[in-house]
C-alpha cells in the first residue's frame, strides 16, 4: 500500500489528505480534519460521448454509521439523498464544472462518502477540496485546483473552519470556493451584516484558502498521473464567421424585442433558418453552426451592454423592472401574497402550524426538528413549457433553501412566537431570479399571516460582464443575462444589512473594488424593492389569521414537568383528550397548547394550573375528602396535594367523631394555615367559614 499523505495548517484548523490507502481503482482522496473524513473519487470515461455539454455527475452520502448512528425508519439504511446532500453536491458542482475544457464531453463522476464525523468538524465543505483534490491527481485536463473553506464571524473575529458550535453562533457563515487566484463560488449569509463586513469575510476566505491550494500542489507532484491529452475540436474561424455574418443583422433586431417569448421565438426562428442554410451544403457541421450562433448571441448581448449599457429588453444597468404585488389574494390560506418583477412572478403562501407539524430529521448529529420551512417549485408552465413533473429537482431544492436561509434570520423567537412557519413559494412566471421573487413574496406572506419578523427581507439578483477594463454590474437579471455573463450573485437582506449571499464567478481578477461596487448597486436595488413592499404592507399583522390554529404557552418549573405528564404519559394524555388540545412540553418547562378552539385551550391552561400550582398560606380552596381518620381529614385541594384538617378545625364546636361531619368523597371549603418544612399542610374548614365564594380557589379541574 503506497499512501500518500500532505497536511497543512489554515488557522486553528489542521487539514490532511490522503491517497493510495482506499478506493485505488478510482482517483481518490481522504480529506480529514480531526476526526471527520470524507472520502473523495472523481472518474471520467475513456471515450467521449456525442453530447453538447460535459456530462459531469457529482454525489455526496453521510451516512449514518459515520457518526456512529443506525439510519431511523423501517428499513434501517440510507435512502435517497437528503436536501442537506443535495445542497452539497451542488457546492462541489458549481466551483468545479466551470474549469473543464470547453469541448469536453467524457463522462465525469465525482462522489463524496463520509467515512467518519466527529459532530465538531462538518464534511461538507471537505468535500469540495476533496473534488478539487481527487480531480489534480486523476488524468483529466482539469484547469484546477480549488480549495472549499467555511468562514464564520464569531464575536467580531472572522474564524476559518468553525467549529459547529461556533457556527451556530456566527453572525456571519459563509462557504466559499477559492481558486489559485480568485474567488468562483460562495453559499452562506448573516444576521443583516454590512457589505463591507461580508466583504471582509470574502477576502479572508481567499487569503486563508491559499495553504489548501498549496497542499493539492505538493500531492499532484508526489501522486499525480500525466494528464491526458486533449485536443479541442478544431475552429474553423472563416465558417465560423461565415455563419455569424449570415445572422448578425438580423439577431441584432431581434435582441431589441423587449419581450421574453416573442424574442425568443423570433430568434429561434432565425437559428432555424440558418441551420437549414448551411446543413444543406455542411450536412456534418450542426454542432459548428450552433456554436457559431451562441456566440454571435454572447457578442451582440455583452456588446451592447458593456459599450452603450443598453440591456436586452432595453433597461439601463441598474434599472429594476416594474413591480406588481398583491397581499392576500386568497383567503383561506393564512399568509399569502403575489409578487411579480418584469417577467417573473412568484406566488407565495404561508402556513402556520403546531409543534406536532415540525419536520424531524433523522442527520449525523441526531434527530433534528425544524421549524421553518420554504419550498420552492418551479413548474414547466412557469416559461411556458411542457415537461412531466418529477417531483422536486436539485435546482428547486437549491433555491428553496437560499430563499429560506435569506428569511431565517428574521424569525421571531420561539418562545415569542411558538409556531411552525411554512411558506410554499409556486413560480408562476419566470425571466429572471425566481428565488429572490421567492423572497419578497415568501417575506410578504409571513407578514400577512401575522408573524412578528424582527425585520423585512427582499432580495435581487445581479449580474457583472467584463471585457478588456470595461465592466458592466447588472441589476435585475434577465434569464439570458444569467447565461452570457460572467458573474451572478443574488443578495438578500433588509435595511439594516445582508442576509443571505450567493455568487458564481466565472472570471478571475474581480477586485475588492469591484465587488464592493457591485454590492453597493445590489443594496441601492434592494431598499427599492423592500420601500415598495412596505407601501403594500407596512407591517407585520398584529393577529394571525382566524383559520390558524391558536397557541398559547404556559412557564412551569422544572420539576413540576413529571407531573404534567404522568406516569408513563397517562396525565396528558388524559388533559389532551379532555380538551381536544394538543400539548407538548420541553424540557425547560416551557408548556404549547394549541387549539382552533379557545375554550379547548383555557380548560387545558387551568388542568395544567392546577396540576402544577402549590399551596400558599391563606387560601382557600375547594377540596374533596379522599380519608378520614379518629383525628381528622385528609383533603385535596390541589391535584395530587392534600392536607390534613384536624378535628379540632372542622367546626366552632367540640366534635366527637369526624364522620359527624364529613365523611369521604365530600366537598369542602378548607383554608390553609400552615405548610411545614417537610411540606406538610394543615388546613382548617371552620376558619373558611363565611369566605366569599369569588375568594376560594378550585385548582382540581
């Protein structure tokens, strides 16, 4: 066994990888960092297939053994990829696919696997140098390598590979792709932090990444294989402009079609054309003519923006399209809200539930509950297409959670606001940034469905093309703006600062400068978003809608929890039947009732009362006999609480035998006049003699 082994030193973090141990059929790495590891393959084909575009494939599984769990459910073993997996193998993706030769078509797998997680160090971020990693040493013409690096910003110190814990108390989380000289991927966000902080962050991650590119250098010299030759397919640069001359005059009339299908069918139309034109004397040379016509398209787009900075559908640079927005369309739904921006429209709804209606999921570090959720479809209808529904795909899932990491920072408290919250963001039109309509439509019907967010969020995507010194920053992008330029980044956030960020560069040599700029022009765009937003909804709803369900939450001590729930769960089982409420308790004591009906959550709020209230010197209350004894009574007054009144206090005269008097099961009015240290309590019924019934408290139910 011939194992290879480089380690590097990125803040307090020690990172190593390791080949030649595991997996050798395949080109493999072991990424480690205390003791999580993941284990890293990237295989490509021998020969090429006849597709347009690189058929690169990229996996990542924890599985349950890594963290020394078995899988939950029936089966008891890994089933398809969980959102956290999928949002993974897109982070690996995105930084990597970019830096394949243009023309290259063999098959590519890469697959991360988990082989152990210390619930310290999280694997997927690993598993992004990993990728790099694994690729730098294989045979294929990949222009790496990459480093993946997590940054948080704990207590005002920006920290590279956060721990978990530090994570959950970052105010700023960031995971970033770092290549030899320039930023090309980021996921992450903050608790409204400011541009300049985020930017801070961004070029701590670049500076910090450079040990890990580093490390990949020394491992590629000791265990890298001769890369494989690869030749493009040859230009023919004369047919090439040929083809473009044929359709130049007229592509450039149909780019000044403002509108997003008749453009499009116009140029189709003319790509048609152009085909059939030079199929009929070049029958061999369809994937030249298509080429040809794509970048055609890329020069009249890039060139009008970039020298006149006239926009496809004739926009400025930093213009916004017009915006629509209607708050609660629909009234059965509990939140609701229709938000369209040019071509893009997203309609967004907001559901409120009980704790019982929280997703459980079954992860590496254990059972996990959560609260809020957003899901994002994007149906074929949306651009007006026909395609079968498959249920969600990894574009969905990606930015279903952009939009819900961008929101969640403005949650309310639990205790605040015990509800579980989720917003269901349908796209119903699209040209451009669904997810960031997703935002300001998912924001508004949080609002309408009353629920107290610390702040408003909107979002915008914006788009960066360069050529030569000339840079354009566009706001707003269209679909086709996403495709020809080099760079788009959304930014979500609310007056006060960021909360969520996604970028993907396709250049090198952006400078701070630049992306300050840029963010800057995103923040101008987005306090114009969030002014029109607020004119159709100022504010939160001071109640939630009449068809949600009504919580309520109740403080008992700790050790009173027991009792609430009785041996074996019999007590609330019993109060929830009793009342029709569902009731649940954590274990700081912190009681949920909830219940569309109101009497159904005062009758269990005055069980719990009763269960957990205590006896105080000088009450009274309305008890029942459970014995009786040759000196006197045993009363409960409170659920599972008695006290004895001695025969002396049972009336204002000389009592010869207590069953005179009373006797089991009857109900009495007794005062308490006395609790000894032990917890005894003596009560006296003669001295409630006379109280008035509002003063006597009935704490049994």
């Amino acid at each position: 066994m011939n194992k290879i082994t480089e380690t590097c030193q990125v803040g307090e973090a020690r990172i190593s990888i390791e080949t030649g141990r595991m997996a050798k059929q395949s080109n493999s790495v072991i990424v480690s960092l205390g003791d999580t590891a993941v284990l890293v393959t990237a295989g490509t084909s021998s020969e090429p297939k006849n597709l347009p575009f690189l058929p690169m494939t990229v996996e990542y599984r924890e599985n349950a053994f890594a963290g020394g769990k078995i899988p939950g459910g029936y089966f008891k073993r890994e089933g398809r990829p969980t959102e956290a997996e999928i949002l993974t193998c897109r982070v690996i993706d995105r930084p990597v696919r970019p830096l394949f030769p243009k023309g290259y078509r063999f098959d590519t797998q890469i697959i991360g696997h988990v082989l152990s997680h210390d619930k310290v160090n999280e694997p997927d971020v690993l598993s992004i140098t990993g990728a790099s990693a694994a690729l730098t040493i294989s045979d294929a013409p990949w222009a790496g390598p990459i480093a993946g690096i997590r940054v948080a910003r704990v207590g005002g110190k920006l920290i590279a590979f956060p721990t978990w814990e530090q994570t959950l108390a970052a105010d700023i989380s960031l995971v970033v792709g770092v290549s030899r000289d320039a930023i090309v991927m980021v996921e992450g966000g903050g608790n409204q932090v400011l541009e300049s902080d985020m930017l801070d962050a961004l070029m701590f991650a670049q500076e910090s990444a450079k040990p890990l590119i580093e490390l990949q250098d020394r491992l590629r010299e000791r265990a890298g294989k001769p890369k494989r030759a690869f030749v493009p397919p040859a230009v023919d640069e004369a047919f090439l402009a040929e083809v473009m001359g044929s359709a130049d005059a007229r592509m450039r009339a149909a780019f000044a079609i403002k509108g997003k299908h008749e453009r499009r069918d116009t140029i189709a139309a003319i790509e048609k054309e152009t085909r059939e034109k030079f199929l009929a004397t070049h029958p061999t040379r369809l994937e030249e003519i298509d080429s040809a016509l794509a970048k055609l398209e890329k020069k009249i787009v890039r060139k009008n923006v970039i020298e006149s900075g006239v926009r496809i559908d004739g926009r400025g640079t930093a213009d916004i399209r017009p915006l629509h927005i209607e708050i609660h369309p629909y009234e059965r739904p509990h939140g609701s809200s229709l938000f369209q921006r040019g071509e893009t429209q997203a309609y967004a709804t907001c559901t409120l539930g009980t704790e019982y209606d929280a997703q459980r999921l079954d992860t590496l570090r254990g059972d996990v509950k959560r609260t809020f959720m957003l899901h994002y479809n994007f149906p074929p209808y949306s651009t007006g297409e026909v395609k079968p529904l498959r249920g969600s795909s990894r574009r969905e899932i990606g930015h279903g959670a952009l939009a819900e990491r961008a929101l969640r920072w403005v949650m309310p408290d639990a205790k605040e606001f015990p509800y579980v919250v989720r917003i269901v963001s349908d796209t119903m039109e699209s040209n451009g940034s669904s997810s960031m309509a997703s935002v300001c439509g998912g924001c508004l019907a949080m609002m309408d469905a009353g629920v107290p967010i610390k702040a408003p969020v909107a979002g915008i995507a914006m788009g960066l093309m360069q050529e030569g010194g000339k840079i354009a920053v566009l706001t707003d992008i269209l679909g086709d703006e996403d495709h020809l330029g080099d760079m788009d980044f959304k930014v979500t956030g609310t007056k006060a600062g960021i909360t969520a960020l996604q970028m993907d560069i396709k250049v090198e040599g952006l400078t701070r400068q630049i992306l300050e700029d840029a963010l800057e022009q995103a923040r101008i765009a987005r306090l114009d978003i969030l002014g029109q937003m607020l004119e159709k909804l100022p504010a939160a709803r001071s109640d939630i809608s009449r068809y949600a369900p009504r919580i309520v939450t109740v403080q008992v001590k700790v050790d009173r929890i027991r009792d609430i729930i009785g041996p074996g769960g019999k007590m609330i089982r019993a109060i929830v039947e009793q009342t029709g409420a569902q009731i649940n308790i954590d274990d700081h004591g912190l009681v949920t009732i909830a219940s569309d009906n109101p009497e159904s959550i005062e009758k269990a709020k005055r069980i719990i009362a009763g269960i957990t209230a205590e006896a105080e010197i000088g009450a009274c209350y309305h008890g029942v006999v459970t014995r009786t004894t040759d000196f006197g009574a045993f009363v409960e007054i409170l659920p599972g609480t008695d006290g004895l009144v001695h025969i002396s206090e049972l009336e204002n005269r000389r009592v010869q035998a207590v069953t005179d008097v009373i006797k089991e099961g009857d109900e009495v009015v007794v005062k308490v006049l006395n609790i000894d240290p032990t917890g005894k309590i003596r009560l006296s019924r003669k001295a409630a003699f006379g109280v008035d019934p509002s003063e006597v408290l009935n704490m049994r139910g």
